[in-house]
C-alpha cells in the first residue's frame, strides 16, 4: 500500500491582487483564497497513482485556520485524509522554517513512501521548499516528473530535463515535484463535496512537534520580504510591415526572433 | 439571520462552475445551433453527480441540500441553459417525485439509473387541450387485471427524446367505478410508447422536446406512484419543487447576460469613452444586478424553506415569477448594451435572449404564478 502526501497550499485569487503600496505587501483582505494551481497537479498525479497502485492518499497543509477549505476541496477532489499544520507560531514563516516544520511533521508521521508537491506558489513564486524538505529529510528528490510506475520499492520515472527526457530510478520514500503540463486536475463532483465536509481533518500544532524549539516563523526566519511591487506593465507596441506577403513574413520573424523566441512554425515548417 | 452561503454551498459554486466554463461552453453554442442533445456532455455530467444532485448516496445520489441545489442549476445554466434545463428537470420533477413518493420497489428499480445519468427522466402533464388548467387532463388510464391501459397524448415534454421513464399524469378508471387523477412512472420500452417528433424551438435548443403517444400503452399497476388517487397533489407538489429549479435556471442565464454587459461596456469605446461612463448604459447595469440579487435571495429562500420543511408554494411561486421576469429584462437590456454585436450570433448574448423567454412559461406560466401567489395570500398565508 502506497503512502502519499501531497503538499498543498492555500494562496490569494491573482487574478485580483492588488499590493498596498506603503507596506510592500499582498492585500489579503476582501481575496477570495484558492489552492495553488501548481497543487491541483500534484494532487491529480497522486491520485492517478493511488488508482494504479492502491494505497492512500492525504493531503497537508501548512497555513491559517480558513486553510481548512483548501483542505476540503482536496477532499472532495478525492483524497483520503488531510492533515492541517496550523499554529500562530507559524505565522511568517519562510521557506526554511516552513521545511523545519515540515520536516517535524513527517518525522512525526514516519511512514511515508511519496511526498508529491507542484512546483512553485503562486503567491511567493519561490519553488524552494521541495528542494529544502528533500534536504532536510534526506529523501531522493525527482523533478520535473511526468509519469512514474513503482516496483517493490523502487520508482521509475520519466522526468523532463531541458529538451531530453530522462529515466530515473529511486528508492523509497521520494520526493516528487511535477509539472503543470502533464496531466488535467479532475472536476470535483457534487458527493465528493458533500462527503468533504463529513470528513475530520487532522490538526497538528506547535505543541505535536517533536524538537519545537527552533520553530518560530516570525522570530526565525531568515529571510525578510522589503518590499513587493508591481512591475511595469509593458506598453503595448504596434508597427506597420511595409512590402509583399511574403517580405512582411520575413521581417516579422525577424521581429519575434529579435524578442528571443526561441522556435517559430509556420504550418508544418520549423524555422 | 446570515446571508453568507456555507462553505460548502460555496464549493458547489467554484466547482460547477469551473466544470461549466470548461466542459459545458465549448459545447453550448454547438447544440444550440444543432438543435442536438449532447450525449457526451450528460456522461461529462456523470461524472459530477450532477444527474443526482439531491438523490441520498445509497441510491448513487449526491444527498445535497436545496440551496446547493439551486447554486448547481443556475452555473450549469450561467454557460448553457438548454443543459440546466435537461438537469433540473431530470432531477426535480423526474427524480424528486419518485424518491418522495415512489414505493421501496420504485425506487430501487429506477433511482440508481437516474442518479448514475444512465437513464433520463422527466415529467408530463401537459396536452394539447390541458397546459395552465392541469385538471383538465384526458389521457386516460383503464384498469384492466394488474395493468392500466393507456391511451393519450402529450406535448411539449421536456427530454422526450431521451427519457427512459417519464412521470406521467393521466386519468384513471378502475372497474369499481372509481375515477380521479394519478401519476404513473411509464417507460420507454412499452410497447405502444411512441416519441412525436422534435419541436422547432425559439430557445433551449439543446433540449430535445417532443410529443409522446400512448397508443394502449401497458402499464403495470406497481408503476402507480403514490396512492392512485394522488396524481394532481403529486404534480402539484412536485411542481413545487421543480420551480425552484427553473428559477436557478433564469438567474444563471441572467447572470450570465450580465456579465458580458458589463465586460463589453467597460471595453466598447463611443464618443472617447467606454460606453459603460454613460448613464443610459451604467443605469441598466445597477438594475440588472439589483434585480438579480433581488432574484438570488428568493431562490435560495425557497431552497432554504423546502429544506426546513416549512411551507414554500409561495415562496416557490414567487421566485420562479420574479427570476423568469428579470432574467428576461436582462438579457434584453444585455443585447442592447451590446447594440448590433449583440443581435449577432457570434456572441452568446442572443441565445441567452431566446433561451430565456420559456422560464416564463413552463411549469406554470408568470399568470399562473400570480394565481398561485394569490390564492396563497387570500388563504391566509400573507
């Protein structure tokens, strides 16, 4: 039976975000909050594999109290458990206090044989804690995955490097930092909302962790957030082609080679 | 008093409609156009439970509340209409009476299909001489050993192309003389069963409305549902229940007509300015979306009724004659937002005009609405 656990976490709407000026921070308020749409892909990748290979799936967070509804709609996605790391102790951590909690958590939790996560947040854009967590609990780390099969205890997987895809193999427990592109999150269905919302949640506080000391998320941070911005929005450019067809052709892909596109098709044809 | 929807009511909302804006719009415009059913999109729906929506999980049902209920039908309905309408007739007046009134037997037999989307189901009262005054039924059912013999006919049956068992109201005879109205679950396969052919709709073309003919039509006395004598208060009730669910229906398509008012004003440019900085065109945006919360709160205050289980004929009435009016008021002020582009079929807003105008007609026109209101109030019920 397969243990998973995909990390998931709950990020502002960036569809409406906006940035108070004075603080240098994301207006959280009146933000309808939704899961990282990176998490929606690791989630369906365990989820395929509980269906290949039996076992069980829980989804984990780290975050605030109103975090519990990321938590049910995972539910209702399919997942059998969930756990909710959630103390004010928590509150600001960075990526390394994140992976320090998480870290406790699954020393806490012990069997484990895949912890999925997406690729980077939404809201931080930081892509760091798979990273870190793999580190911390000295677990082979496989990114960029886009199918894996299991044998006894060891992973096979086609994972995409650059242009090459490349098999790999590891020893369990792993873990797996997929992709957006691989596959298409499942809509969630009307019972499996309502069998969310009868579920209990597992909460686990400051108080559960075995070594609590060097947990601070304010105080122990190291890293600190001076200051977040829009950027510039890009002026929109228009230019004239002058010429025949097919000389407006060619100075258009001069144009977009010229903004470092990397491959243009035309029809069947690569240029 | 709270006006927040519950976090779950919430999640049928972004659920539904992230599964509408991706599954059920590409495929609206088309069977609208194509005056099709699409089979396809009904097993698309299977897969959200969305023909079980209230059904209880043992009978593959989705066991929600009303509310939930309503937010379900009016996303299905904000992207295609036609679609709400084949669920939420399906599920309210098909499902619904058979769960409420159907023996162990009944339901066992027939719930399980209906809740899976395997099987569609619907509910026929109208005739050709019997629409507002629903008394006046002359389909006729004759007892004869352990069957009734049917013969009749009925019009405009919403899913009548793709029903496999229909909640039907006739007249029945027995041979000790008795006579009064009941509903009989009739099924497709009967022999004697025949589907007229598909009505050439103004809207909701996506549905496939039909006639049907009952041509001495055998139907097995363990297919009365309820007591026999029962029909009328079975339909009445059941209709209840299904306005609810047409209101839902006419808010999604308002909501949607909305929307794309307020998103073409904002970017339409007349005089150097986005037409939505003009008055004339602002002004009928405030209505639209007073009104259509106006309509919201109704809907799901009947919703909330029917779950308490207090009285909601009323209520019921009120919501589906308010909803179906306003809905039709916005989308037509939608497509004059829209000026030509709107009378155009390159934009979804002349559908949701032509779709809407039924809310206003089926399961008891605005006129009955008001009658029913009506007579709710001189009863005392004010």
């Amino acid at each position: 039976m397969v243990k998973i656990f995909v990390l998931i976490k709950q990020v502002p709407d960036t569809h409406n975000l906006q940035i108070n000026r004075a603080s240098g921070t994301i207006i959280r308020e009146g933000i309808e909050n939704v899961i990282n749409q990176d998490d929606f892909h690791a989630l369906e990748f365990g989820l395929n594999l509980k269906e290949k290979y039996g076992g069980e799936v829980t989804a984990l967070t780290m975050g605030p109290p109103q975090a519990e509804s990321a938590l049910r709609e995972c539910l209702a996605m399919g997942v059998d458990k969930a756990i909710h790391v959630c103390d004010p102790i928590f509150a600001y951590s960075d990526t390394l206090q994140t992976t320090l909690v998480l870290k406790e958590v699954f020393d806490k939790i012990k069997d484990y044989d895949l912890i999925i996560t997406g690729t980077k947040t939404s809201d931080s854009s930081t892509g760091q804690v798979p990273y870190q967590l793999s580190e911390a609990l000295d677990i082979p780390l496989l990114t960029d995955i886009f199918s894996l099969d299991i044998k006894k205890n060891i992973v096979a997987c086609h994972r995409n490097f650059g242009h090459e895809s490349q098999n790999v193999e590891a020893e369990l427990p792993v873990l797996l930092r997929v992709g957006r592109h691989y596959n298409e999150p499942r809509h969630i269905s009307l019972l499996g909302i309502k069998n969310a919302f009868e579920a209990e949640i597992e909460m686990t506080d400051h108080a559960c962790l075995n070594s609590p000391d060097c947990i601070d998320g304010n105080m122990k941070s190291p890293t600190r957030v001076t200051k977040t911005e829009k950027p510039e929005e890009m002026k929109r450019k228009k230019e004239f082609l002058k010429g025949s067809t097919s000389e407006k052709v060619q100075k258009l892909i001069e144009i977009m080679q010229g903004h470092s596109i990397e491959k243009i098709w035309i029809g069947k044809q690569h240029l | 008093m709270n006006f927040e929807l519950k976090d779950k009511q919430k999640l049928v909302r972004s659920s539904v409609r992230k599964f509408s804006e991706e599954v059920l719009a590409p495929v609206a415009p088309i069977i609208d156009r194509d005056a099709e059913f699409s089979w396809d999109t009904a097993k698309e729906l299977s897969k959200i439970n969305a023909w079980g929506i209230q059904l209880p999980e043992k009978y593959g049902g989705a066991d929600l509340d009303s509310i939930s209920y309503s937010i379900t039908i009016e996303e299905i309905s904000r992207i295609c209409a036609s679609t709400g309408l084949t669920v939420t007739v399906h599920n309210s007046v098909g499902a619904y009476p058979i769960y409420k009134w159907g023996s162990e037997e009944q339901k066992e037999k027939f719930l399980p299909d209906l809740a899976s989307g395997n099987k569609i189901t619907g509910f026929t009262w109208t005739e050709p001489n019997a629409g507002s005054d629903a008394s006046g039924i002359e389909c006729l059912a004759v007892e004869d050993g352990d069957d009734f013999v049917l013969n009749g006919s009925k019009i405009f049956v919403t899913n009548g192309a793709i029903a496999s068992v229909l909640v039907v109201g006739t007249r029945f005879k027995k041979e000790n003389g008795e006579e009064g109205m009941t509903a009989l679950l009739v099924e497709k396969d009967m022999e004697g069963y025949e589907i007229g052919t598909k009505e050439d709709k103004l809207g909701m073309r996506g549905n496939p409305t039909t006639s049907l003919y009952f041509n001495n039509v055998r139907v097995p006395k363990e297919n009365v549902l309820g007591k026999i004598s029962d029909g009328f208060k079975i339909a009445m009730q059941t209709l209840d229940v299904g306005r609810i669910g047409i209101a839902a229906q006419a808010l999604g398509i308002a909501q949607a007509a909305y929307e794309h008012a307020v998103e073409y004003s904002k970017g339409r440019i007349q005089f150097r300015k986005p037409i939505s900085n003009f008055q004339g065109v602002s002004f009928k945006l405030a209505e639209m979306a007073t009104n259509i919360d106006a309509a919201r709160l109704l809907v799901y205050r009947a919703a909330y009724l029917k779950d308490n289980r207090e009285r909601f004929t009323k209520e019921s009435a009120m919501c589906k004659y308010y909803a179906s009016k306003i809905a039709r008021k916005a989308t037509q002020e939608a497509l004059q937002v829209h000026g030509g582009y709107g009378y155009m079929k390159d934009l979804p807003v002349e559908r949701y005009y032509r779709d809407v105008k039924v809310t206003e007609i089926y399961e008891g026109t605005s006129e009955i609405m008001k009658l029913i209101i009506a007579q709710q109030i001189l009863r005392g019920n004010i």
